[in-house]
C-alpha cells in the first residue's frame, strides 16, 4: 500500500535520492546533504510546535509500506516571506500614448512583486518516474489538502503553488539566459543551488529593481512566461481541477507560472467530509477512488481507497486501518479523489 505520511529523520538517504533525480528547477529539493538534513529538522520542529509562523513548514512522503520505500516527497510552507522576502514577477501592461502623434501602445512588462507575502505554499512535489502510475501522483499532491482541512487553523487565507518553468534535459532555461542571467552573472543551475540552500541574499542585492519590458527579451523566453516543464504539466492540471488559478504571477528566475487559490474554495478541502470507520470486507471496484486521511495531527496518514464519498461509514480491512492508524469508530476525513464529470 501507498501511505503519506510526515518526515522522519530516517528518511534522508531517501530523500536524497529523489532530489538527485529532479533535473534541476526544483529549488526547494537540492540534492544537497546538509540542507535536506535541516529542512527535515525544520519540519519536525514544525509539528513540536517549536517554530514561529514563518519558519513553519510541513514535510510529506510518500512510502511503499512493505519496503517501507520513500518514492516520493511534497510539503506545506505556512507562511512565506515574513523572514525573508518572496518574490515574483507579475505579469501586467504599462500604456505609451501620444495624442498629438495618434500612437497608442501597449506593452507587456515584468514588475518585481511581493504580492503572495503570508500566504500558505503548497511546494516540493516530487514523485519518482519508476511511481508515476495508479494514483500515486494525485495522492502525492492531494493528500496536502486534506491535512490543511483536518487543521484549518494553521494555515492562511491563500494558497499559492509555484511551477517548475521550462528548463531543458542540459539545464538550460530560456528565461534564465535572456533576463536573470544578464543581471545574476551565474548558470542557472548555480542561482538555483544558491537559492535552494538557503542563501538568497543575492536576490535582492542583484535583481532588476525596476519594471522589464518583454519586448527586449528574445522571442524564446517571451514564449516561456507562465508556461511549466512539460514533467510538471500533470501537476499543473491536478492544481487547476481543484479551483487554483493562474494570475499572471511567474518565477523570477525561469518564468514558470504561479497558481493562487483561497484555501477555501479548494475542492478537495471544501467537499472533503467526516465518516465513520468500520473493520470488515473492503468496498468493491464499482465504487469511485477517494483520498482518506486520519485527523492525528503528530500521526498523520493519507491513502487512496474505493468509497462511496456520500456515505456515512468507510468499510476497510485491517491492514488498510492499521496504515491509517486508526481503529473501527475513529472518524476519518474522505473526499472523491477526483471532481466528478459534469453530464452533458
């Protein structure tokens, strides 16, 4: 069985792994010992309550439960940019207009953005190709809303997702070489590893202070603005089917867009229900796949499985109750893994 749950200290070999299968663009994972090591630390701090708001964040993985195999990663910052600043493009117009010379034109521009400061992010997802199959990628992604559900509390009005932009198989990144290049003065790849460590002073000492016009970048990273890896596309439409949006916010370093949705407008938060657990003969393969997640907080589980979302008792076996940690009676949070179709 596959089961989320949070991260231990056991799980760095693991997790370095994973990060050493990513390809680059992934800030949040770099394949880096001592960083991996300190953001679990900083993650088990999270959940002993021994952190402010906006050093908080939750690790998740996802385990193969009889290997006990980490195959997968993805997290929950609670508050970003209230130690140090969270930047971003947004996407906008500014207008050049003579009257007298009848000349009107408007030009698309980068402006420098602060915009998502305090919002909640949903970040570091990433599952292992040889896992990429049976749900695993929706229970990877989803299960985060379901923990936010069950702890509503915890989290702020606004959930943010930012996607990993287009980077080629050599690192290379169209954005990066046409805009951040020219005023970073390093590969791509050295500016990501810098920022994923944790050292981000650069950014603000280096960074274009004023807007950009796109126009004077080349037409190849013009066509990249919002636009994800294609690895990142199934991602991207999980977010979107769940109510997130983009607004015309992208990565100040390879242009790859930012989703944005009020937490509670999330599908799977908003529709996701309490029921009543029942040891006994699983449900049948007529019944639709749901997300099911205990509501321990220091214990916390998630998984997929054949439910009727509507109903009013959750019949599993014991080892499905036993990798849920809970027991008959428990109430456990369930919602329809994905949104119905709407008939025609």
């Amino acid at each position: 069985m596959m089961v989320i749950r949070p991260i231990e200290r056991g799980d760095l070999p693991g997790l370095l792994q994973l990060a050493g299968k990513t390809g680059g663009g992934l800030t949040s994972l770099p394949a880096d010992e001592k960083t991996l090591a300190e953001r679990i630390e900083r993650s088990i701090k999270t959940w002993e309550g021994g952190l402010p708001k906006g050093d908080q964040g939750y690790v998740f993985v996802l385990e193969e439960s009889t290997s006990g195999k980490v195959v997968g990663i993805c997290a929950i910052e609670v508050a970003v940019g209230l130690n140090d600043p969270w930047y971003n493009y947004r996407f906008g117009t500014l207008v050049h207009a003579s009257k007298e010379l009848n000349i009107y034109n408007a030009l698309p521009t980068l402006f420098l953005s602060n915009d998502h400061t305090g919002s909640s992010e949903l970040c570091t997802l990433f599952l292992d190709a040889d896992w990429r199959k049976e749900g695993n990628g929706y229970l990877l992604s989803k299960s985060r809303f379901m923990f936010m559900a069950a702890f509503r509390e915890r989290f702020n009005e606004k959930v943010v997702a930012e996607m990993r932009g287009v980077i080629d198989e050599h690192g290379h990144s169209p954005f990066w070489e046409s805009l951040g290049n020219r005023f970073f003065s390093m590969e791509f790849s050295r500016a990501d590893y810098l920022c994923g460590t944790g050292q981000k002073a650069f950014i603000a000492e280096l960074m274009p202070k004023h807007p950009i016009y796109t126009d004077f970048l080349s037409p190849e990273a013009q066509a990249v603005i919002g636009q994800v890896h294609p690895q990142t596309a199934p991602a991207r439409a999980v977010l979107e089917a769940e109510g997130f949006r983009y607004r015309n916010y992208v990565d100040i370093f390879d242009g790859g867009p930012t989703l944005e949705c009020d937490i509670d407008r999330v599908r799977a938060i908003r529709k996701s229900r309490m029921t009543e657990v029942v040891i006994g003969q699983p449900a049948t393969d007529e019944l639709p796949v749901c997300l099911v997640a205990n509501e321990k907080y220091n214990n916390f589980r998630a998984m997929l499985i054949k439910a009727n979302p509507k109903g009013d008792r959750l019949i599993i076996d014991a080892a499905m109750a036993d990798a849920l940690k809970c027991s008959a009676g428990d109430k456990v949070r369930l919602v329809r893994l994905c949104p119905e179709e709407k008939k025609a």
